[in-house]
C-alpha cells in the first residue's frame, strides 16, 4: 500500500479528477454554444434571403466575420494570467506559434470556401432539402477522422452514425413539394450539388482540426483553442472579403438596406446577429473537438438538424411532416446510443487502473 501511495500521490489524484471534472464541464459549455449556434445560425441566414437579402458573398462572410468577439475572452483569460504569475510582464497575449498559425489559415481559407458553398445552397434551397444534404456532413466526418486520425469506432457509435443518416434520410421524403416556385431548374440543381459540396467540405474540416490538434508541436490549452479558432476566422473572413470586393457587395449594402421588408434598421441587426451567432456555431464546434472528438461534433451537428426543422416550423412556418418528427426520434435515439456508448468506455477506463495497479507495485522494489 505504502508503495501505491508513491506511484499514485494523493495530490496527483485530486488533481488528475479535477481535470477531468473541468475537461467535462468545458465539454458540456461546448455543447451548448454549438447548439445555439447550429440552430440559430441556419435560421437567421434564411431570415436574411426570406425578407429580401440576397448578397449570397455577404452572407457567407457574416458566417466567420464576428472572429474579434474571441478577443474578448481572450484578453479576459490574459489579465488572468497576468494576476496569477508574480512577474506579469512576461506573460503572453498569444500562445499560437508559426507552424500551427500557418495550419489554422489554411484550414480558415478552406473554412471560408466552405461557407460560400454553404450559404448559395440557403439561397436556393429550401429548409428541409439544405438540412437532408448537410446531414450527409456526419458520414463524411466520419469517413475522414478514420482516415486522418484514427477515429476508433464501437458499436455504439456506428449504430449513431447510421441513425443519425437515415434521420436525415427520411427528412427528404418529400422535398419535392418543397420546391420554391420561382426557382428554375438550372439553380436548383447547382444550389443542391453546392451544398452536398459544402456538407463534404466540412466533414474534412473537422477531422482535419482535430489532426492539427494532434500534431501541434506545443501544450493545447482552451486560450490555444480560442487563438486557432480566430486566426481560421480571420482568414475564412479574407477569403469571403475578396469575393465581396469581386461582386461589389459592400456598395450594394445601403441600397438593400433600404429594400429590406424588416426595414433598415433591423436589416442591420439582422448582420449583426448572425456574425454573433455563427462565431458560437465554429467556437462550439472546435471547442468538442478539442474536449472529445471530430466524430462527436458531427454527431452533434446532425442530431440538431431537426431541432432546426421545428424551430424553422414555428418562427417561419413551415409545415411539420410526419416525417420531421420520425427524424427527430432517430437523431436522439443515436445521441443517446452514442453517449450509452462513451458512458460504458469511460467506466472501463475507471477500471482499468484499478487491476494494473498491483502489477504496477513490484516494480518499485528494484535497485
């Protein structure tokens, strides 16, 4: 026992549970900053095309345009440090250093590529196909993180992939009858193949931010999280900026201020919100992948899709299939199998240490 006591200090124990306590709760903080921002994000871009807006660079620069709200926290979590370390003036602003500031533009500019892909198929979809083609991202996502970082699948989580996809499966039954009157042909279709392009994009995005993570020659902390987070961004910003200077958006701006249906002013906060919103959409996003997993955040990205679909229902509404409903209890079916799934692991893991630990004790009497 004396010999346990110096493998495992107390100290060490006390601080190892709560890294894991606070690991979980910045998990559950993530979660929901990705849920708020998943839902609200779709639903504010249509309220932007619906009302009169059609600024299609625009709209995907407002997706990543709100990156310096993370200079807040940012700044906030400095001050902190400053006050914690007795000599302050050698604490850094930023952490982020040359080789994973470089990976974090390049995956930004794809991030920016992403969101015009993404927001060409709002303007020419509806709701219910945009949100069918989208939730494709999950068997993308899943594809990829195998691939690039070795995302070890369970039953549990095949069995969410595959519920999660047949939900979204059932969401189209019916799209057809969906299909808005003055959309020809020609621009539904390309409005389809975009957003199936951005639904794939993404679902490479994400497996490649967790890879970045992995190989990032430096200690990750939730400030190093926030410094990528802006810096892909910022960069995702500088793409969609060049696309608005091409297609004179911002000139075009005053003018479809005035024809908003809203009215000017709240075509304006109509901005606003979005660019707010869409920042909690890409922190949350990246922050599950940093306290988990690639594979959870697509999860959660499906399984609020017809979360969505209702809040679509009820501030704009659409009509509530049958269909919407059976998706919606195939995505929490495959949220819950794939939590059941993680549960079970975490508690092997709990064991695990607990039956090595007399293989462990002999070793300390050696010389």
């Amino acid at each position: 026992m004396r010999e346990e006591r110096e493998l495992f200090p107390p100290n060490m124990e006390i601080e190892a549970q709560s890294s894991a306590t606070m690991k979980k709760a910045l998990l559950v903080l993530n979660c929901i900053i990705l849920s708020i921002g998943n839902c609200g994000g779709p639903l504010i871009m249509r309220l932007y095309f619906v009302r009169g807006g059609e600024r299609i660079w625009l709209s995907s620069w407002l997706e990543t345009g709100g990156w310096p709200i993370i200079l807040i926290p940012l700044i906030i979590t400095y001050f902190h440090r400053r006050r914690s370390i007795t000599d302050g003036s050698t604490t850094k602003l930023f952490f982020i250093k040359p080789p994973l500031f470089a990976a974090a533009a390049a995956i930004g500019v794809l991030t920016g590529l992403d969101d015009y892909l993404y927001a060409y198929g709002v303007a020419r979809l509806p709701v219910s196909t945009s949100a069918l083609i989208i939730a494709t991202q999950l068997a993308f996502t899943a594809g990829f993180a195998f691939l690039l970082v070795k995302q070890r699948f369970t039953p549990y989580s095949i069995n969410a992939v595959v519920l999660l996809t047949v939900g979204a499966a059932v969401l189209g039954l019916h799209t057809s009858g969906d299909r808005p009157d003055k959309e020809s042909n020609r621009e539904y279709l390309i409005g389809f193949f975009m957003t199936l392009v951005a639904a794939a994009l993404y679902g490479f995005v994400l497996p490649m931010v967790e890879l970045t993570y992995k190989k990032a020659k430096q200690a990750l902390s939730y400030s190093l999280v926030m410094e990528i987070q802006m810096v892909m961004c910022l960069f995702a910003t500088a793409f969609c900026t060049v696309g608005m200077l091409i297609n004179k958006d911002f000139q075009a701006i005053s003018r479809e201020a005035k024809e908003y249906e809203l009215g000017e002013g709240k075509y304006y906060v109509v901005l606003v919100w979005s660019a707010i919103i869409w920042q909690f959409f890409f922190l949350g996003a990246i922050g599950v992948i940093f306290c988990a997993s690639s594979l959870l955040s697509g999860i959660l990205i499906a399984v609020l899709l017809p979360v969505t679909e209702i809040l679509a229902v009820i501030f704009f509404q659409e009509k509530f299939q049958a269909e919407k409903g059976v998706a919606l209890a195939l995505s929490i079916w495959g949220f819950v199998s794939y939590f059941y799934g993680e549960l079970k692991d975490s508690k092997k893991k709990k064991q695990a240490p607990e039956t090595e630990m007399p293989k462990q004790a002999p070793e300390t009497e050696m010389p």
